[in-house]
C-alpha cells in the first residue's frame, strides 16, 4: 500500500488525456468537453469590481484557526490566507515566474509534463479523471525538491 502520494501515483497512473491541459490559445470556442453544466443554485455572486470579495480570508494567527480553514473548505473549497509570514518580495517573484511559465507556448510546456505515473511536472489537475467534464485548468506541481525536479 502506497505510504506517499508520489507512490499512491505511480500505483494509479493516469491516460495522457487526463494530463495535457487544452491549449486555451489555439481554441476559437469552448469544445463539449470543456463545457460544463450552469448550476443555479451556486452559492457564489462575485462582486465584478472586487473578485475576491466573497473568498473567505484565513488568518493564520486566529485562535480558530482550524475551524476557519474548515468551514472555507466545505463552503468555497478555496480561501486567501494571511499572516503567513512569507515576505511579499518572494510571494511577487512566485507570482512573476508562474505568469512567465505559463505564458509559454503549448509546447514549450509540454516539455516538463508530468509522467502518468508522476506526482511532479506540467498538467492538469490530478482529480480530473473524477469528472465527466475536463477542467479549464494547467498548473505545475512540485513534490519533494524543486531543484531536483527543475534539472
């Protein structure tokens, strides 16, 4: 039994269809399976000139803490932290190099793409094969040392 997450993913490996991200730059419309479903009674109404006016905010320094992460979990699946004591400068040059990464082109990317058995590389979310639908969605996880992973 797989004692790590890299290993639980090696042992469930994923289709490649499940890992390549739709390239958003090459598609003129949403194809059908990208499309999803409106749902009504979706508890979100974002304010246009303040997206993250509903997001709920975590402060780590709470006494309640642990309720609060909880509760934004259920609720939203999604919550801004603060008072995390990561310095601004580092969280901008994060956020720059992410902005640059993902800026490449479709290929460029597809060259440090996750293996099917991997935990770490360029793709898709992990829980996309749980959906009917595929997510609008690429990201770059990384497990274990970074630097390991960027050689």
């Amino acid at each position: 039994m797989a004692t790590t997450l890299q290993e639980a993913y090696k042992e469930n490996p994923l289709s490649l269809q499940h890992i390549l991200p739709i390239d958003f730059h090459s598609i003129q419309k949403v194809p059908d399976s990208h499309l999803w479903p409106k749902i009504n009674n979706f508890p979100i109404s974002l304010d246009e000139k303040n997206p993250n006016s509903n997001v709920p905010i975590i402060d780590l320094s709470a006494p309640n803490v642990v309720e609060l992460i909880g509760h934004a979990c259920k609720t939203w699946g999604v919550f801004q932290v603060v008072n995390h004591g990561v310095c601004s400068k580092l969280l901008d040059e994060v956020e720059s190099q992410a902005r640059r990464l993902f800026a490449l082109p479709a290929e460029q990317k597809a060259r440090v793409l996750r293996s099917p058995g991997g935990a770490t590389g360029y793709g898709a979310a992990r829980i996309t094969p749980f959906f009917s639908k595929f997510m609008w969605h690429e990201g770059f996880t990384i497990m274990g040392s970074p630097l390991d992973h960027a050689k």
